[in-house]
C-alpha cells in the first residue's frame, strides 16, 4: 500500500509564507562563502550540480532537495510479516532549518508485508512525475 502526499501544494504553501520565502533564498543571499564546509549548500556534490545546470543555479528560488528513505517495523517484533518505508523530502535551501522536523517533508509511506527493494521505483513514481513536472515546467504560480 502506497500514502502519497502530494508535494507540490506544499513548496507553494512554504513560498506564501513572507519568513519561509525569504530562508528559501538563504543559500544564495545570506550564506558566509569564505570556502568553509558549513552547510550542506557548501559540499562539493551541490556545487557540481550548480556547474552541470547553470540555468538551474542561476534562479535562487529554485528548490535543492535531498531524498531519503528507511524501513521500519511499527509493532516492534522481528517476527511480524508486515514493515512501512517512510520517504523524506529534505530542503537544502534553508539555513539549519533544513534539519528541523517542521522542514523535512514526508512524501510517502509505503507499507506491506515486506520491503520493496528493487521494486521501489514503481513507488517513487508519484514522487518523480510531480518533480519531473516541476523541472521541466519550471516554477508555479502561487
């Protein structure tokens, strides 16, 4: 079984809100760049993709996301057939924030009798068709 949370509406909710819109343009307007590792904007994995995708770098607004994913048993007991995989949206582009709960976005549960390996990406498929849209038709008006 497949929870998935839409996440679309919710990038526009954070973008109305005046305080979030502003800690959204952080990483380019409020960041020390004196070349020390401070913040995850800092790594060299992010900087590469701001140099493989220009355009993408060039538009502050745009959205740096981090995917992660892990399994769980909810009752607690090895031996119970059943397991849920929550999947988290993680925002880059703000301050410390970006590791507070109220920032990191459950976009899915997956739950069933077992965990779905391989077969995950038949799951992530809501989640990458609303980023892909998002990608390729760029913004969305709030």
């Amino acid at each position: 079984m497949l929870w998935y949370l839409p996440i679309i509406p919710r990038f526009k909710h954070l973008f109305a809100n005046r305080d979030n819109a502003k800690d959204l343009t952080w990483h380019a307007n409020g960041r020390n760049c004196d070349g020390m590792l401070r913040h995850l904007a800092d790594s060299s994995q992010l900087k590469n993709i701001d140099h493989l995708y220009p355009d993408f770098y060039k538009e502050v607004r745009n959205l740096r996301l981090g995917l992660a994913t892990d399994g769980m048993n909810p009752y607690g007991s090895l031996s119970t057939q059943h397991c849920s995989w929550s999947v988290l949206l993680v925002i880059y582009n703000f301050p410390w924030l970006c590791i507070k709960r109220k920032y990191m976005m459950l976009s899915m549960m997956i739950s069933g009798p077992r965990q779905p390996g391989n077969d995950i990406d038949v799951y992530l498929s809501p989640l990458i068709e609303d980023l892909t849209k998002l990608w390729e038709e760029g913004g969305f008006s709030v």
